[in-house]
C-alpha cells in the first residue's frame, strides 16, 4: 500500500531533519574559518604574570603559555612519526600557525567543564585576544598570530586536514610524552608519510610555522605574581639556570687549550726551519682548519671517525668511541683553535733577527736550548695574545662541534649550543643570559690582551725588556766591557744612549771580547 503525500508529512520531515542536524554540534567552530576585528579586545587582555592573561569580566584566563619556534622531523625511537612539536600535558589549548589559517585546538572536556563549548562569539573573541597579547609577549621580535592577516579556526577534534597536511594535537611517544604532530594527508592511516611527502616535493616543517600552547583554566586560577624586587628576581632567574653548558665549555676549551698551545708552538718552531717548498704545504695543512667553515670541520671529523673510514672503524674496534662523546667536543675545539696559536707563534719566531739566533749557534747552543731560552721569551707577548684568543676561540665553538659532538646536555652541549636550543625551545630569557655571558668573557678577553701587550710595550718604550731587569747591572757592565761601549755622562743625552769610545778614530769600529760575550749569554741564560 502508498502512503499519500500530503502537506502535513512533508512539513513534519522538514521539521524532523532540521531538528537532527541542529542537534549535531559543529567540530570547527562555525564550520569555516573566523576572521574579525578585534583590535577593541586586545586593549582589555591583562598579564598578570608571565605566561599568564586574563580579560575584563570573562570566566576564563590562559596560565602556562610557551611558544615554540621550531619542531623536529628527525626520527628518534619511540617517538611519533612526522614533523613535532613537544606539548605540555596540561596545554589545552594548542595555536598552530599555517600558512593558510592559523588553527586553535581545544580540549572539549576542559571547554565544557567551564561551560564554554560550544564557544560563542563573544568567547571565541576573548580567548583569541588572549592567545595573541601572549604570543607577542614571548615573540622576541618574532612574527605575531596579531599582525598576520589570515583567519582561525577553532579545532576541537584530536586530528585535522587541511590540505596536504594532516594534524594531530594529541600524538604520544612510547614514554607518554604529548606531540603536536604534521603528517601528509595522502598517506595511509596511521602512518606519516614523510619519505612520500618529501618525494612528493612537500615540506611538513612548513606546515608549522610555529606553535603555542597554555592552559584553560577558571580566571580564579590564574597565576598571579606577588611583587618582587630586582634581587629576588634575579636570584630566582639564576637559580633556575642549567650551568652544565658553561662546566663543559671551560673543560673542553681548557683543554683544547693545553693541546693547541703544546702543539702550535712545536708545529711553528719546525715549520720555521723546514726548507721553502715543504713550509708552504706544512703552513697551508695547519691553517686551513682556520679558513674552512666550522661545519666542513665537524662533517670531516665525523667521516673521520665514524664507521664510515678505517680510521673510524678501527678505534670502534678498539673500543674508543668519539662520535657524539665529550671528547669528540674537546676535539673539535683543538682543530679550531690550533691554527691560531701556530699562525701568531710563527709570525712571532719568523720576525725575530735572525743574526742573533745565528750568534748562539756560534757559540755552542743546541737548538732545544735556543728555543727555550731565546725566541720563546721575546715572541712570548705575541705568543700569550694567540693563545687568548685560541681559548676564546674554543669558547664560542658551535658548527663543528654540533656536527661532531652532537647536543647532549651536561656531556657535549656548550654555551653557543646552549644559546641555540634554547632560543629554539622558546626559553628567550636563558638564551639571552648565555649570550650576555659570552659577551662578557668576550670582552674580559680583549682587556686582557691589551693590558698585558700595553704593559710589555711600556717595558720597551722604558729601553728595558721585561725578562733583562734583573741581569742588568751585572750583565749589563760586562756587555758594555765585551763590546768596548761606554755609558754617555752628560746630561742631555738618552739614559740607554751608548758610545763605542773610538769616535776619536771615526767611531762604530767592531771590537768584541769573544769571551765576555759567551758570560753574558750564560748569566742571561741562566
């Protein structure tokens, strides 16, 4: 049997399909993107405490807020696949900017335990002007959801496409830590699809501008800072302070140090006597680590010694290990700090008079003895300015030690590596202190080199090296017997000004006791 269509069924269907899809509440808020003024909205967001906000007469704030500037896609065990961004486990309220739209995840449980889903307009506004004072506040200069001129959307749901890019704001790794995750929308469920992704020309870090993440909670609840001062302040900031970075960059730098200045002065001192030919392949061997880019050095140590080489295999084999370890960091500190203590020795050995290093030898002095006692003390002011800055040097090493050491706090993670991840991770504050830091120790370097050159040149301006005050009365008087020179008396004269006594005769005739001589060498020597 037919049923009749009459009116009255056709208009209760009507009514009974428009009542089920009322019923179904939208997943994005309002199904599409949301893009409004609010300007007016900003100006009544307050700050209570760091990482904190709250808005005039609303119900609800943001406490815990971090933004995040970089995530990762390099594939870690236990970790979920795809482009990451690590997430607090308390964040509900997750900000990924696209290129396209900027998403807003929310909880649903939290939003209707505080009786906001699903969200209205005049709350949506609220909590967007929130999210955007907070995000200039920890942008450092970075770009700002504020000035962008794309929508957002409220994201309720855990995954979400939009376009190429799938997200998941609620991916855990095997030790239960929380992941905001992007994957490509085109491969098979559960997997990432980052080897197609990229075949496919797709970038997935791309797909994550940066990201913010804080908390939803009652306005009640939001931290409030008690008034502090400037000394409480800093003392809590300090305290807060991871010091590994600097331990481990004053142990590897120290002994790059020992290394390149015991190593630099040996490698300039037989340089310098090596024939013309071989010096310049010597020379170009050992200042070409100064010349290349730090990252080149730290890629040729890792083919090095990595299992790639024999080298490398051979010291596996052995048990020694260097790859990604502290000494692998200690390492890269000698190859960038070894070319300054050799270059700044050489120069030091080479301007030396020659004639004088020649008069030793003729008088029986073995070349060991010659550098020990002759060029070492006169090229030392130059040799002490090298060696300062090879410690620097070592100080503020970065791309060949995080190519060949790695980052792995308290063992290979030094101050420049520290400022990097820091600043990545969003911790502004303590990149900022380690910057300060390095600039300061920079600065004690520089003062350092000019005093001590400062000092040595007021020796030599006086007419008296520093290492001859206290052989100069004695070896002073027989040097003047040796060589038949008299003191000037009159007063007009320069107090170091000397007279040979033949001026009578024609002056400046060469006339030296060979004997006299050779005491003075051995007092000085001694």
């Amino acid at each position: 049997m037919r049923l009749a269509c009459t009116p009255a069924r056709v208009l209760a269907s009507i009514i009974i399909a428009l009542v089920c899809i009322a019923a179904v509440q939208p997943r994005a808020y309002a199904g599409e993107a949301v893009q409004r003024n609010y300007s007016d909205y900003l100006d009544r967001v307050e700050v209570p405490s760091e990482g904190s906000a709250t808005f005039e007469g609303s119900t609800f704030g943001l406490t815990g807020f971090e933004r995040l500037a970089k995530g990762t896609a390099r594939s870690v065990d236990g970790a979920p696949e795809g482009y990451r961004i690590p997430l607090s486990d308390q964040a509900s309220v997750v900000v990924i900017r696209t290129p396209e739209m900027t998403l807003v995840h929310i909880d649903e449980g939290v939003a209707q335990q505080l009786g906001l889903y699903p969200f209205v307009s005049e709350s949506d506004f609220v909590l967007w002007s929130m999210i955007c004072v907070l995000d200039e506040e920890a942008s450092m200069g970075g770009a700002l959801l504020s000035s962008m001129d794309v929508p957002y959307m409220l994201v309720y749901d855990d995954v979400f496409t939009i376009g190429d890019c799938r997200y998941r704001f609620n991916a855990r790794a095997a030790d239960g830590s929380r992941f905001a995750t992007v994957t490509w929308a085109a491969a098979p469920e559960g997997q990432a699809g980052v080897e197609q992704a990229r075949a496919a020309g797709i970038d997935l870090g791309a797909g994550a501008l940066w990201c913010d993440y804080a908390e939803l909670v009652p306005a009640a609840d939001v931290v409030t800072d008690a008034p502090v001062g400037p000394t409480e302040r800093a003392a809590e900031f300090l305290s807060s302070i991871d010091f590994r970075p600097f331990w481990v960059s004053l142990k590897t730098s120290g002994l790059a140090l020992v290394i390149s200045f015991v190593f630099g002065l040996l490698a300039a001192w037989r340089v310098m006597g090596t024939s013309s030919r071989i010096k310049g392949l010597l020379d170009s061997f050992f200042t070409i680590p100064m010349v290349l880019p730090p990252t080149v050095c730290g890629f040729l140590l890792l083919m090095i010694f990595g299992q790639s080489t024999a080298v490398g295999r051979w010291f596996i084999a052995h048990g020694v290990s260097l790859v990604f370890t502290w000494q692998a960091a200690a390492i890269a500190a000698v190859v960038v700090s070894f070319p300054l203590v050799y270059r700044t020795a050489l120069g030091a050995f080479e301007s030396l008079d020659a004639r004088m290093l020649d008069a030793a030898r003729t008088l029986g002095w073995s070349e060991s003895r010659i550098f020990r006692k002759i060029m070492l003390p006169l090229a030392w002011p130059s040799i002490a300015a090298g060696t300062v800055l090879a410690f620097a040097r070592a100080m503020g090493e970065f791309g060949c030690t995080l190519f060949f050491a790695g980052n792995y706090t308290g063992i290979t993670q030094t101050i420049p590596i520290a400022i990097y991840f820091e600043w990545m991770g969003g911790n502004t504050s303590v990149a900022l202190f380690w910057v300060v830091v390095v600039i300061a120790f920079s600065f004690l370097v520089v003062w350092g080199i000019n005093a001590y050159t400062a000092r040595h040149q007021g020796y030599r301006d006086g007419g008296t090296a520093p290492g001859a005050l206290r052989c100069a009365s004695v070896a002073g008087r027989r040097c003047d017997r040796a060589c038949g020179v008299s003191r000037l008396a009159d007063s007009g004269a320069r107090p170091d000004s000397v007279r040979d006594g033949l001026e009578e005769t024609g002056g400046d005739a060469l006339c030296i006791d060979r004997e006299a001589l050779r005491s003075l060498f051995e007092d000085g020597a001694a």
